[in-house]
C-alpha cells in the first residue's frame, strides 16, 4: 500500500488540496518522509518474508539467517539516520521506532 501511494505522491497531494472535503486527508512533508523510509525498510522485510514462505520446509538455519539479515537491516538504518548531520526531529522518531 505504501509503495502505490509514493508512486500516485504527486496525484494525492493534488487532489487532496484542490478538493475541500479531502483537505483535513492531506500528509504533510514529514508524513511523507516517515512513509519512504518506512517503505524502503518494508521492501526488504518483504523479499525475506516471500524467499522464507516459498520454502515447503523452513529449517532453523535460514530462519536464523533471515533474521541476522533482519537485525543487521534495522541497525544500518539506525545508523544511517544517527550520523546524518541534518538529522531532523523525524530522524529521531525513527531512531527510537526502529530501537523498539
């Protein structure tokens, strides 16, 4: 659902504005941001979730495996956004998420 919605980004943030009974719908730049990388974090889970599924027997290792991938996942995107110079009020919202 993410995904769909930053691609049609363009065509919500115009519709929500031009049409009155959508304007309390509209996301703000931040709400956007938070989508984008929350989707990127997704898009990976996604691909480990469908390659562990397609199994017809999930052994142990490659759970373990998966979820070291998992792991080292969130812990490079907290790092990312702890050493961004610019790092935004958002940054550390998805800091203490992803700490979670």
């Amino acid at each position: 659902m993410l995904g769909v919605a930053l691609k049609l980004k363009k065509g919500i943030i115009t519709l929500s504005s031009i049409l009155p009974e959508l304007t309390e719908f509209q996301i703000s730049k931040d709400e956007w941001f938070i989508f984008e990388k929350v989707h990127k974090f997704l898009i990976n889970s996604k691909s480990l979730s469908t390659r562990l599924a397609g199994e017809k027997y999930v052994t142990l290792p490659q759970v373990v495996v998966s979820f070291n991938l998992l792991v080292n996942q969130i812990e490079t995107t907290i790092t990312q956004l702890d050493e961004n110079i610019l790092r935004t009020a958002i940054d550390g919202q998805l800091i203490l998420s992803f700490q979670g």
